[in-house]
C-alpha cells in the first residue's frame, strides 16, 4: 500500500504540473485575446475618435483627461452614457454558471478573467487529482481481489476524499467570488464614466451653468434703472 501511495504522490504532482501549465497557457491567451479585442464602442469628441468600451478604468480615466467632454450636450452625453456604461446582471451570470472570467471577460476586465480562471482551474485541478487517486486505488484493490474500505479508509483513501471534498468547497467559493467581481468592477467603471461625462446617477447634469437678467436700481446720487447679468453655478453631488 505503501508503494501505491507513492505512486498516487507521483502522479499528483505530475497533474499538478499539468494543471499550472494549462493555467498559464489561459492566462497568456487571455492578455492576447483582450489586447487584440476591436472596441466596437468609439465615440468622437471634436473630430477625434475616442475609444470609450472594452477598456480599463484606468484607459477610461486617461481618456477623459485628454479629451474635453464639456462641449458636448447634455443629450450626446448621455447618449454616450448609454451607449458604453457596462452591464452587471448578464456578466454576473455569466461568472456564476460558466465560469473561468467569461463574464468579467465581457466587461474588459482582465484582472477579474484571470482569476476566474485561476480559481477555477485550480479548484478542478484538485478535484480531478483526487478522483484520479481514488480510481487507482480502486483499480488496484480490485486487482487483489479487495475494495475499498470507507469505514476503516487507509492513507490513500482519506487523501483522495479531502481532495475531492476540498476542490469542491474551492469550485463553490470561487464561483461565489466570481460573481461578486462583474458587480464591483461595472460599478466603479460606470461610476467613473459618469463624473467623466459630468452626469449624475439620474441622467441630470452634474454642473450646470444658469444665465440671467435681472433688473437693478441704483439710488446713489441720481435715481438709476439698469439690468443687471447674474450666472448661477450648480454642482450636483
């Protein structure tokens, strides 16, 4: 028994081995998949091209301070709100039932994929470590003529059960993490191309410029009548 187990090591850490491999080879296609991802969400702000979906926050950030959004309307701002704000809800689902980063995929998220990808990976990865364990001791035992022993489990045994049992609860946490990351990140993303786009949560300007004339009487020396421009400026929070 004792060589089996040693066999069962060996052949963890080769599937170990395996499992980085195909990890890493995701990750890589990830960060080209991304980097060659054609923005279909462009918007032009003074005759230039302006690239405002399937970015990062940090690329949002950057763009907005080298372009100047304020001569555009209220209305074509917001039309370029909704043109390129990101979904929550689809992503959310998406991370939650498929998995591996898709749903973060979609929003431009390359922090948030690759760890989809990593949790899920890993937490397959060990599942199917365990499984296989199992399968060797079973075929092995049955070789002899034995089977397996769940009431009095030997070394080999209680091994594969809490790989298995521990890839499980890691498959479940990670997809649980997975869905909270489209929610984090569409929010701070769609929060800072409001304040870019000087847009409150309900579609109303954030600074708003008002203009008017007011008449005013001067009773210095010799009664005056006169019109007097007042500029009222207002910032929503």
């Amino acid at each position: 028994m004792k060589k089996i187990l040693i066999v069962g090591v060996l052949l963890c850490l080769v599937a170990f081995s395996v499992g980085a491999s195909d990890i890493l080879r995701s990750i890589v296609m990830t960060g080209i998949d991304l980097a060659a991802l054609r923005s279909a969400k462009t918007v032009t702000v003074n005759g230039e091209q302006v690239k405002m979906g399937g970015i990062s926050i940090n690329k949002l950030k950057k763009n907005f301070a080298e372009n100047d959004f304020s001569t555009l309307t209220l209305d074509e701002r917001v039309a370029i709100y909704e043109e390129t704000h990101l979904k929550i809800s689809s992503p959310l689902w998406r991370n939650l039932l498929i998995g591996f980063g898709a749903g973060s995929k979609s929003q431009g998220d390359l922090a948030g994929e690759i760890t989809g990808q990593i949790l899920d990976w890993s937490s397959l990865s060990l599942v199917g470590v365990g499984a296989g364990l199992f399968l060797i001791e079973f075929i092995m035992l049955g070789m002899f003529g034995q089977s397996v022993d769940f009431q009095n489990p030997d070394e080999l045994t209680n091994l594969s059960l809490y790989m298995m049992g521990g890839g499980a609860a890691l498959f479940v946490l990670g997809r649980i993490i997975q869905a909270i990351l489209p929610a984090i990140y569409g929010s701070r993303f769609n929060k800072t191309l409001r304040e870019g786009l000087n847009l409150t949560k309900d579609m109303s300007d954030k600074v708003a410029l008002g203009v008017s004339l007011d008449p005013a009487i001067s009773l210095d020396k010799e009664p005056q009548l006169g019109v007097r421009l007042v500029a009222n400026l207002a910032i929503a929070p």
